[in-house]
C-alpha cells in the first residue's frame, strides 16, 4: 500500500491468448447479428416489455401529429426562454404545504370495447 490507503490496484491484464480467444468469440457473435453491416447501430434482439411500451396510441392523437411533435425538441437551446416555460409549464400548481383534493370520479360512461 505505498500509494496511499483506499486505492485499489487496477485489474490484470488479459493474457495473449485469453484475449484472442475473446476476440475470435466476439467477432463470431457480432458477425451474427443482423445490424453487423449497420455504423453506429444496434438493433434490439429482445422484445421490448409490454409495461413499459403501450401498443396504441392516446385517445385524441394521431400518429401524424405523435411524429411531428417527436420532430421539435422541448429544450432551452433549441427554444425561447418564454416558448421553452410556457411548453414545460406544468397545468396544475399549489403552493407549498396546500392540502391539494384528490380528483373525483367523472359522471361520463366511459366505454370499453365498441361493438360494431
């Protein structure tokens, strides 16, 4: 410990021949792949999970509009200081410490399926 307490020695170094049989099992697994001809590109093998991605789009989008908001960025650098806070202003505020009441459940018939 002559460089002092808490420091870690860094990890060893594969050798020769540990690293190229690395190489020869990373080379067979990326020529398997079907973005290996794809620059800077990796296509997911997995299935993505279904909680986290929905399959359909909100009520009262369409996917025209859905892309064309994708396509403007919400950042300050590409936005207005004015246009940037009115975007990513939030639609409900409170001050601090109000008792805020919870929602209550809408009167409207909300439908599951339609029967065609």
């Amino acid at each position: 410990e002559w460089a002092g307490e808490g420091i870690k020695p860094k990890p060893k170094k594969l050798s020769h021949a540990q690293e190229t049989k690395f190489n020869a099992e990373r080379k067979q697994v990326l020529a398997s792949r079907p973005d290996r001809h794809l620059e800077n590109v990796i296509i997911r093998d997995e299935p993505i999970n279904p909680k986290i991605q929905s399959g359909r789009m909100p009520r009262g989008v369409s996917s025209i509009s859905w892309n064309q908001s994708l396509r403007n960025p919400i950042g300050p650098e590409w936005n207005t200081s004015y246009s940037f806070s009115k975007v990513t202003q939030p639609k409900i505020t409170a001050k601090v410490g109000q008792n805020i009441e919870p929602l209550k459940k809408s009167e409207k018939k909300i439908l599951t399926k339609r029967s065609f």
